[in-house]
C-alpha cells in the first residue's frame, strides 16, 4: 500500500476520540492497578520483542507541541537531524533519557490534511519477517521496513480489523527508557468493533496470549507476554460504529485533576473529564493543541 493510503487512514481517524472515553470501564484500571504492583522506578536497557517500545507524535507544529507536553509532563527535548530533506526528529526526555519522540508532518502529508496522531511501536527482532507474517494474517503493510539511520528499522502496519500499528526493531535506539512514571507511557488500549479477528492476528504475529473477561456488561480482552500485560482491547459500543478501529495510548500522570484542569488554557482539549474509578484510580482522555488525542491516568 502506498504512503497516501496511510495518510487517508489516519486521516479517517480524526473523530475517533469524543465518544472512547465513554466506553472505559473500571476494568482498564483494575488491570494497571496490577501493573503497578511493587514498581520501582528503574532505567529499561532494552525491551523484549512483542512488548511496546516506542510512541512518536506527528504534529504540524512541534515547536507549539513541546511547550504544552513540557508544560503537562515537563519533558524536555533532544532535536536530531533526520533524513537528508533539513528534517528534525525530537526526543522528549525525562531524566535526561528517552520517552517518547516528535516529528513535523511533512508538506506532502499537511497538503492531505493528515490530522496530528501519537503512533505506539510494538519491539521485534526482525521487522522484515513480522511483515511478511502481518500479510499472511489478512493485514496491510502501510509504510515498509526501512533502516533509520542506524537506529533501528521501523515500519507500519495496519491490522486485519483496520488500526494502526508501529514496529520497531531496536539498534542503537532502543526505545523508551521510562515507563509506570510521571509523564511516561503506562498502558495501550485497543478499540475495535471485532474482537475475534484481532486475537489471532495478534497471538499469531507477536506470540501475545489473549485473556477475555466480562467486566460488567463488557467484555475487555488482556494481551500478556510471558504472564507480563502488555496491552488491552475492548468492542466500541453502537454510538461508536462510525468510528475506526485504533490503539491509544494512555500517559502516567501526578495531580490529575490539577494537570487537565490547566490543560484548556494551555489551548488543549479535555475530551473526557477525570472520571473516578472507585478503588481504583483516577482517568482522562485529552487533545494536544494540535489535534492528537491521548489517555492519562493516575
């Protein structure tokens, strides 16, 4: 599939997140509760292939970007020259470390009206080979693998229930050093509309075992490595149908209430308001001034 086939897929996804935060249940909460059972904060040396890694953040003002993350998470910012076109591709840190990355959409992808979006990267050890296996199980191929100067090769996928997906196949750039920290990546949560299909497509691909549970009136499907969760999936209601299939990622965060109170006049959006799980923990879903959309949780 050609790279516009990917810029009109995101593109689908503009809408997506005004009615997601609705469809959380205390289950997400339960299951990040168990995460965080006995963290410690500690630097990652390196992630195991089928674990996430890795989220960058395409956006058409990444200078306007980092002032409001600095602000939310107090990142600060590494730029590094990226690709032979004058292009900057910037790390946001914590702790002088790695946690995530930002990009400017190029004038090809603006002229399509590509919407700014976070992308989350799944580690693998060989990106050419989960590909080819991405097509065997009824997926797409939406940017091929290719080397990124080094620091690992990447690619895109779409699954066989139409979200978006990055790989990453770690070199000198291993992925994010944090995360289960303030202002670091703690969850990622698929909302689809099959929940069947993307099982297979999962377990087969990344060795993932599913793990479905009725929470409430609502299934919610566990993804585990090894015993380890490493993501969740849940069937979008009817008000959602409209909607694409898509992954979220949610953001650890301190004083929520305090930080998404702020976030409006930071000139962003508060899609969901902090909602309370009770027992469990405190939750929101919020848009970046430029348009990507996000979850925080404390």
């Amino acid at each position: 599939m050609e790279k516009h086939a990917y810029n009109k897929g995101v593109q689908n996804n503009t809408n997506i997140f005004y009615g997601i935060g609705y469809c959380i249940d205390t289950h997400f909460f339960h299951v990040f509760k168990e995460k965080m059972k006995g963290h410690i904060m500690s630097e990652i040396k390196e992630h195991a292939p089928g674990t996430f890694c890795w989220l960058d953040l395409a956006t058409p003002d990444p200078e306007a970007a980092k002032e409001f993350y600095h602000e939310l998470f107090g990142w600060t910012f590494n730029d590094m020259a990226a690709g032979d076109e004058g292009g900057i591709y910037s790390f946001a840190e914590k702790n002088k470390k790695p946690v995530a990355g930002m990009y400017e959409l190029s004038l090809d992808q603006k002229n399509q009206e590509l919407p700014p979006h976070w992308l989350p990267y799944v580690c693998v050890q060989n990106a050419q080979d989960i590909a080819r296996r991405v097509v065997d199980q009824n997926g797409l191929v939406v940017v091929p693998v290719f080397d990124v100067m080094g620091h690992g090769n990447m690619g895109v996928i779409q699954d066989n229930v139409g979200a978006f997906l990055g790989l990453w196949q770690p070199k000198q750039h291993q992925g994010y050093a944090y995360v289960n920290e303030h202002g670091t990546v703690c969850w990622n949560e698929l909302a689809v509309k099959d929940m069947e299909k993307p099982v297979s497509f999962y377990e087969t691909l990344f060795g993932w075992k599913a793990k479905t549970e009725n929470m409430g009136e609502m299934p919610y499907t566990t993804f585990s490595m090894q015993k380890n969760m490493v993501a969740g999936m849940y069937p979008m209601p009817e008000h959602m149908q409209s909607v694409p299939p898509h992954w979220l990622p949610y953001f650890k965060i301190e004083e929520i209430e305090k930080n998404v109170a702020k976030i409006p006049s930071q000139k962003g959006e508060i899609l969901m308001p902090v909602t309370r799980a009770e027992g469990v923990g405190l939750f929101a879903v919020a848009q970046d001034p430029q348009g990507a959309a996000f979850g925080l949780v404390e």
